[in-house]
C-alpha cells in the first residue's frame, strides 16, 4: 500500500469521474421516468369510450351527444358511437369493456325518453337514463382521474343540455307544484354505475418467498377489496415468474459486468421497467411504446386480468413475452455461471503461482545464506557477547562452504 501522496492522483480522479457519471445516469434516467408523464393530461382523448343509443334519438340520446361536442378535445376521452343492433344487449357491452377494447363505455336505457316525459307527465320518479360502465382496477389512479372522472363530467353536461334544449317546454308543461314531478325536472338524468373491478388498496426459492411476500401482504391489506382466494394463487405465480426473470438478468450482469458499474445498470433497468407499468402507454408519447417488451409491463397486464375477474385479456401478448424474458435467460445464466467460475479458478491459480514463487525465492535465498557469529570491538553483546552476520556461502566442487 502506498501513501496518501502516492494514492491521491489516481484517486481523486476516479471519485470525481464517479460523481459526475452518477449525476448523469440519476438526470438521465428521471428524465425518462418524467418524460413518460410529460403532459399527459392532453393525451386523454386517446381513452376510448364506448356509446350506444338504445334510446333511438331521443332526447336524452341528442343530449349525450351535444354533451360530448361541448366537452371534446385533448384532455377528454374520445367517445365512440355504435349501432345499437352491434350490441344488441347491455352484457355484450361490459364484456367489450372487460376484454380492454374500450376504457369505459356508456348507454341510454331502452325508452329512456318516453319514461323521463312519463315522469314528468304523472309525477313519479324518473327511471335510469344512463347507465356507464368502467374497470377500477385497470390503472386505478389514471382510471378514476381520465375515465370515471369524465364520464361524470359527460353526465353533468348532459344534464345542462337537456335543459338547454327542453328545459323551457317542461317548465311550460308540467305540473311542478308535485313535488315528484319537480324532482324529476330538478334530476332528470338518472345514471347508473357499473364498475367491474374497484380497487381499494394501495434463486427460485428466493424469488419463490419473495413472490409469496408480496402476495402476501398485497391480501393482508386488501380489506374489503373483494378477491376470491383461487386469485392469491395466481398472483403468486405472476410474481414469482417476473421476480425470476429479473433474478436471472442480475446474475447474468454480475457475472459479465465489473462490479463498479452494477449501480449504473441495477438503476436503469428499475427506471425502465417502473416506467412502463405506472401509467396506461394512451398517455405517454408513442416513442415509449416500446414498454410493452418490458417483462413488468406484461405482469402487470398479467395481474389485471387476475385481479377483474377475466377482463382486459392480454395473455396472447403478456405471457409470450414474460416467458421469453425467462427462457432466454436460463441458459445465459448457466453460462455466466461457467464463466464466473473459470474467472474465480483462473483468479484462485494465479494467486497460487505467486505464492509458490515468493516460497521459492525464499528458499532459495535461505538456501544460499549461512549464519555465523562474528565478535567484533564497540559492539553490544547479549548472553556470550556474540553478534550476528550473514556470510553467503560458495561452490568450490566439493561442497558448499564459506566465502572469504
């Protein structure tokens, strides 16, 4: 080991090298965690909802739709119309928002004008008008903030354009000194809501425990999120083979990649993977659409599907790609494995080489060095006064003996 004078121009170098290529990969990788989110509120209008009229141009159909002219642009969702005879009932509906074709979707009830005209008429209560549908525990937080949200807004709305557009024939026109029917002109739009899943919860032994952890408290706390327990299996199973997967990644890079650079690479792909699964990819700009190769992306696909009941099916693209992560990884493992233990054999047999030359050398040199004591004036002498010199000794083809 060398002084603090000997060491300090290789070493301030490589710290100062380090702290700025620290600085680089934290700017580099929250730049593309936020960069995800830049502005995504102006990219709403990329949530697809489904509208179906069964009203048949009613007042309450036109409504809805003067509704949406008032709302549409970037930041709200695109509302598609459909033929009422495509969906034929309210079920084929939910299931198309189930299978994640559409975000949400909303429709008029059957008659829904006539039984609003016929509450107004006799004083009773007004029927449901409206009836939206939306999955809570797909993206739960973008869900209730771009779809729930707005589907709301969309229902306000089209309470302001009924007025608007009947207001001053109802008023001319019924009886709203009873007090059923001024409720009914008060509330015209009845809306129901159907959520299909709401959420309310915020080595292979090794990724096998850590994947039952995780499960485990994701149940512990789920409180009265209603899951059936066949469920808690299959989250299981989802996490363990994602957690593999990234065990593997990290063996291979540890075995491959000098140890100083982990750091740069551990962060990265933890930046990546988080980046695709923390927001719905009809946010973020297409460049980040590359995202759905990522093996957390598709788990997270995965655990959607589990966790709704069935709906938002994308294993034909989840597990293709989380088994691919795996199966590739396998046997690139076993081979960082060879190759880590060939390094560690070549390290331990160079150690050894020079071990048994330094013994050796010192063999040697003891081998050719005898010790003889020497008297000699002015000197300090322990026990018999004798002192110590080493006198090399020579060959003279008889024997080895001391050189003068």
């Amino acid at each position: 080991m060398g002084t603090w004078k000997d060491i300090r121009p290789q070493f301030l170098p490589a710290v100062i090298t380090m702290f700025l290529l620290l600085q680089v990969l934290f700017l580099v990788n929250m730049c593309y965690l936020y960069a995800t989110q830049f502005r995504s509120t102006t990219r709403y209008r990329n949530f697809n909802l489904l509208y179906v009229d069964y009203d048949g141009g009613g007042v309450i159909g036109k409504s809805v739709t003067d509704a949406y002219q008032q709302l549409r642009g970037e930041k709200f969702p695109t509302l598609l119309p459909e033929s009422s005879s495509k969906y034929a009932q309210p079920e084929q509906i939910r299931e198309a928002v189930c299978r994640g074709d559409y975000w949400g979707a909303i429709y008029t009830a059957d008659d829904g004008s006539a039984g609003l005209a016929s509450a107004l008429e006799n004083g009773t209560s007004p029927p449901t008008s409206l009836t939206y549908i939306w999955n809570g525990v797909r993206y739960p937080v973008f869900s209730q903030a771009a779809v729930y949200s707005n589907i709301l807004k969309l229902i306000e709305t089209t309470r302001s354009t009924y007025y608007t557009n009947n207001g001053s024939s109802v008023a001319a026109s019924a009886d709203l000194s009873n007090a059923a029917t001024l409720k009914a002109f008060l509330d015209p739009i009845q809306a129901e809501e159907i959520n299909i899943k709401g959420t309310e919860q915020a080595s292979i032994l090794y990724t096998l425990t850590g994947s039952l952890l995780m499960t485990g408290y994701i149940w512990a706390f789920r409180e009265t999120w209603g899951q059936r327990e066949s469920r808690f299996a299959l989250t299981w199973v989802t996490m363990w083979l994602l957690m593999h997967t990234n065990f593997l990644s990290f063996d291979i890079t540890t075995a491959l990649i000098p140890i100083q650079f982990m750091p740069f690479l551990v962060l990265t792909w933890v930046i990546l993977n988080v980046a695709s699964t923390i927001s719905p990819f009809e946010l973020n700009p297409k460049f980040f659409r590359w995202g759905y190769a990522l093996p957390s992306h598709e788990a997270y696909q995965v655990l959607i599907q589990i966790w709704s009941g069935g709906c938002n099916n994308r294993l034909y693209r989840a597990l293709p790609i989380m088994f691919s992560w795996w199966i590739v990884r396998v046997p690139i493992a076993v081979d960082a494995m060879q190759h880590r233990c060939k390094a560690a054999v070549a390290a331990q047999e160079a150690l050894d080489h020079a071990c048994l030359g330094g013994q050796s050398e010192a063999k040697y040199t003891a081998t050719n060095e005898t010790v003889t004591p020497v008297r000699g004036p002015g000197r300090e002498h322990e026990q018999n006064g004798d002192s110590v010199e080493v006198v090399p000794l020579r060959d003279n083809g008889l024997g080895m003996e001391p050189s003068k």
